[in-house]
C-alpha cells in the first residue's frame, strides 16, 4: 500500500512535470489569450487550494471531508510525508523531515532547469534563456505560498493541556526546549531567507526597474525574462505583482500568529 501511495505521488509528478515542460516551451506558439487564460485559471486554482494550506495549518479540531482533504493539500505544500519517508528510510526525526520538505523545491528547480538543458542540448526544440528563467518563475511564484508556509512552520507551536507546548507541524518535537527544535529554528531562518524573503526582494526590484527597463533598448527581453510576473496585469497596475506576493506572505504568516 505503502510502495502504490509513493508511485502515485511520483506519477503525478512527472505528470505536472512534462505538462508544464510542454506549456512554458510552447508557450509562444499559444495565442496571447489563450496562453493568459490557462495561466489565471491555474494561478487561481493553485492560490485558492495553496490558501487553504494555510488555514488548515490553524490547530482547530478538523472532521471529516476535511481530514481527508488535508491529506491531499500535503501534495500542494512541499510536504516529504508524501513520500513516506518514516517507511522508507526509517527517519522519524522533525528535523531530518523538516530539511528534506525545504529540499524539495531546489531539487524540484534543478530538475526542470536540467530537462530545460537537455532539450535545448538534444536540439528537440528552440529553447531561450528567458524561457529558462520564465519557467523556474513561474515554479517560484505558484510554490511561494507553501514555500513561506514550509519555513515559518517551525514559529507555530500549539498548546497542549498537561504537556508543553510543540510544533503543530511535528507534535513530538517540543518548542524552544529541545536540540532538533533549535536546529530547525535555524532552518527556518535561512530557508526564510533563501526562498519568501528573497523572491519577495527580487519582485519589488522588479516593480521598481519596470518603467526604467521598458524605455530601454533591451525591455523585451527584460518583459520575456519576467512574463511570469506581469503578464496576468496591464502596463498600468504592473505594480499589482508586488502586492499578490505581499498578501500571500501575509497569508503564510496567519498559521503562526494564530
């Protein structure tokens, strides 16, 4: 039962995988509104689903369709339970846990970065640098939301009536009074630093050179390299990019606050 769950998991990796190869290689050929129509609508449905990851995390007494719902958002949140690892490899640690989650969206990167590579090596089809750095955005900005959920998880401790409190994320793990706690506080930290902060900084610099980069000579190129980013607004609320990324750090800090 165990080794069906991780084939499926992997399956519908690979999946997701080629349809995304598929649509950010071609994405030139779609028509613009056609292109901009698949793109908000998946943004939505991701946002939407990624949203409830969030509240979700609330320590709240959840019952059924919920519970079983929750299991299936792990597989939108970087969550390595996905893959069974207590089963597989026998680590039960949070913190080897923990650090195996934050692992997944850079080795998930370097592998589209890779097909992107070998099918532009393989000459399989026209691939451009920008359409290498549009992809790996475009992975960037719809895993933001569980990405800063991932690294803010180890700040969210949850009351318990006659024991300390513990992460709500990993129940056996004590708060600020254990080794593998303090361990993944540090985790936490550059992971903070490493993906929400850093892509939140790369965004803002992005609005603030938008107007300056479109009167240059090289703006198109600029705009290829960052469509991801604006291409769901208009020239005149390109602004609006910076204020998505905000509210979903706004979102991913609700779990923690609550």
């Amino acid at each position: 039962q165990v080794a069906g769950q991780i084939a499926g998991s992997v399956i519908a990796l690979f999946v997701v995988l080629m349809c995304f190869l598929a649509f950010t290689l071609h994405e030139a050929a779609i028509s613009k509104h056609s292109s901009l129509t698949v793109t908000s609508a998946v943004s939505i449905i991701l946002t939407a689903l990624q949203t409830m990851t969030a509240f979700v995390r609330i320590p709240i007494e959840w019952i059924e369709p919920m519970i079983s719902f929750m299991n299936f958002l792990k597989f939108l949140s970087f969550n390595i339970d996905v893959f069974q690892p207590t089963c597989l490899f026998g680590a039960n640690q949070a913190a080897l846990r923990y650090l195996g989650s934050i692992l997944v969206f850079p080795i998930g990167g370097a592998i589209i970065i890779g097909c992107m590579l070998s099918i532009r090596a393989l000459k399989i089809t026209k691939v451009e640098t920008s359409a290498i750095w549009n992809g790996l955005g475009k992975v960037f900005l719809f895993a933001y939301l569980p990405l800063a959920l991932l690294a803010f998880s180890p700040f969210q401790c949850i009351q318990n009536p006659s024991a300390p409190p513990t992460l709500a994320e990993y129940r056996s793990t004590i708060c600020y009074a254990s080794g593998e706690h303090t361990a993944m506080i540090v985790m936490a930290v550059l992971a903070s630093l490493a993906f929400p902060i850093f892509f939140l900084c790369l965004v803002i610099h992005a609005v603030f050179v938008f107007k300056v980069k479109m009167a240059s000579a090289q703006g198109v190129v600029w705009l290829h390299q960052y469509s991801f980013l604006f291409r769901r607004f208009t020239s005149e609320t390109y602004y609006f990019a910076a204020l998505h990324l905000g509210r979903s750090l706004f979102v991913a800090l609700v779990p923690s606050l609550a």
